[in-house]
C-alpha cells in the first residue's frame, strides 16, 4: 500500500480527450474518477478549451498528510509522557508513533470525499461545464464528441459549414438554463404570490424541452449518417481492392470479360459515391433544422 507522502498520490492528475477536429469541446476527468466532466466554449472564440486549460487543486493530499502527521506525534508524546529519563521517553515515543503511523494509514485510506477546486485563468471568457448529473447537455457533448471522432466530420463531408459546434454551445447551455429555470419554477408554486409566474415559467420549460429534444434527435441521426459513411467508405475501399485485384487475375489468366466486369464495378462504386453524397445533403438539412430551432428558442 503506498504512504500518504506518496508524490504519486499528491497531485490531481487531469486527463484531457478532445478531437483535434473540434477544439471548442474536450472531456476533463480528474484521476480515479469514471465519468469526469465537459468543457464546452464558443466555437467562435479565438481559443478553445486546449487553449485555457482548467486546472484543479486538490486539498485531499494536505489533509490526508496531516491527519498522518498528527497521529504519529500525538500517539508518540501520548506514550512518552510521564516517563522518568529522555532516553525512556524517546523509546516509548518511537513505539507510540508507530502504532501512531498504522493508525493514521488506516484512517487516510477511511477519509474521502475531501474537497478540491477548479480554477481557469482571468481571461478565458465564458465556458460551460457540463457534468454527468445534467443529463441533456451530457447527452448532447457524448453525441458531438462522438461525431468529432468520425473521418466524414473531419474531412468536412458531413457538416461543412461546421454548424455542430456552434449548435452544441447553444443547445448545452440553453439546456442547462432551463434546468435551472425549472428547479426555480418549482419553488416558485409554493408562494402564493408567484404561482401564476411559475406555472407560465413551466408551460415555456416544456416547450423548450421539447425543442432540445428535437435538437438532440438530429444530433443523433447525423452522428449515425457519419458513422454510416464511415463504414460504407470502408467497404468501398475494400471492395476498390477486391475488384483490382480480380482484374490482375482475369487479366493473367484470361483477358476476356474484363472490360464487362470493370465496368460493372465502376458502376456499383458510383451507386456508392451517390448515396454518400445524399446522405451528407440530409445532414446538412437536419443541421439546419436544429440552427432554426435554436432561433426559435431565443
């Protein structure tokens, strides 16, 4: 078991994951931690997240060391006092501090839940954090993360125009907005006078839910048309392949039908392309659609 002095241990370690294709959004998990958190920033912002790391201080190693420290000592003058010579004294001291330090290790691994902090620098301008506990936004950082990660976002066939990050800052942070709304809404019902201002405050979060709803939705099917033409760029390929090397064959052993069937691949191959093609004109609409409801929400 490693000492609560360990430097291994007295460091809040941060673990960054952000698609270099989508600087505005990165996924920050403090060391031991599961699920972590996401920063999400103005994808019209001249820097992004890597740009202004978050950084934490953790006060859990200082306390830990000291809960260590002072059993040591306190047990070691608990077993010196009273004896008659120095020397006695240091002996029974030495004894004390350590049954002091297997007391004080037991009790550093008992102790968690100790506080820590994040802190960012004074210019970094706004940002959103968005925690596992506030689900749509989460949903919606999982699903845009995810699509930063396909090639056809990052070579621009789907969404060109880059709308997702952009639809993202403002879909997460209206979804955090009127969650908050709503828990206030919500304690708003228990005063007469604020009743009527609640219940018209509910009516506009459920209409805005359903919005965000719609949003996430598209979000969703354009990450699944961009994963869909990833695995259909993949078969392309190997069926690119396949067919080449079907046609050193034929040509080797016989030279005949090659034309027929060459021309047959290409055909197949531009059904493909087509398709891919279609399917990208579909996400841009639905990306569309989503910057409308946006408008809407504002």
């Amino acid at each position: 078991m490693s000492s609560p002095l360990d430097p291994s241990r007295s460091h809040a370690l941060i673990r960054t994951t952000s698609a270099a294709s989508m600087p505005s959004l990165a996924k920050l998990q403090r060391h031991g931690n599961d699920r972590g958190w996401y920063v999400v920033v103005d994808p019209a912002s001249r820097h992004g997240v890597q740009g202004r790391p978050e950084r934490s201080v953790d006060f859990g190693p200082a306390i830990r060391t000291l809960i260590f420290l002072v059993c040591i000592v306190g047990s070691g003058l608990w077993a010196a006092q009273d004896k008659a010579s120095t020397p006695v004294a240091m002996l029974f001291f030495l004894l004390g501090g350590s049954g002091g330090a297997l007391i004080g290790g037991m009790l550093v691994v008992l102790v968690t839940g100790l506080p820590h902090t994040w802190h960012r620098s004074a210019d970094d301008g706004p940002r959103l954090r968005v925690q596992p506990s506030d689900e749509r936004a989460w949903r919606l950082c999982e699903t845009v993360a995810a699509l930063a990660e396909t090639s056809s976002w990052t070579d621009r066939t789907v969404d060109p125009k880059r709308r997702a990050p952009a639809i993202l800052w403002a879909a997460a942070g209206r979804s955090l907005e009127i969650e908050r709304q709503y828990l206030d809404a919500e304690r708003a019902l228990s005063h007469e006078s604020l009743q009527a201002l609640g219940q018209e405050t509910l009516a506009r979060v459920e209409r805005e839910r359903a919005s965000l709803d719609a949003i996430e939705t598209n979000l969703r099917t354009v990450l699944a048309s961009a994963q869909g033409i990833d695995r259909r760029r993949a078969e392309l390929e190997q069926l690119r392949q396949k067919r080449a090397e079907e046609r050193e064959l034929r040509s080797r052993m016989t030279g005949s039908q090659a034309a027929l069937a060459d021309q047959a691949a290409a055909e197949h191959q531009a059904d493909l392309s087509a398709g891919l093609a279609a399917e990208a004109v579909t996400v841009a609409d639905l990306l569309a659609a989503s910057d409308a409801l946006l408008h809407d929400l504002d």
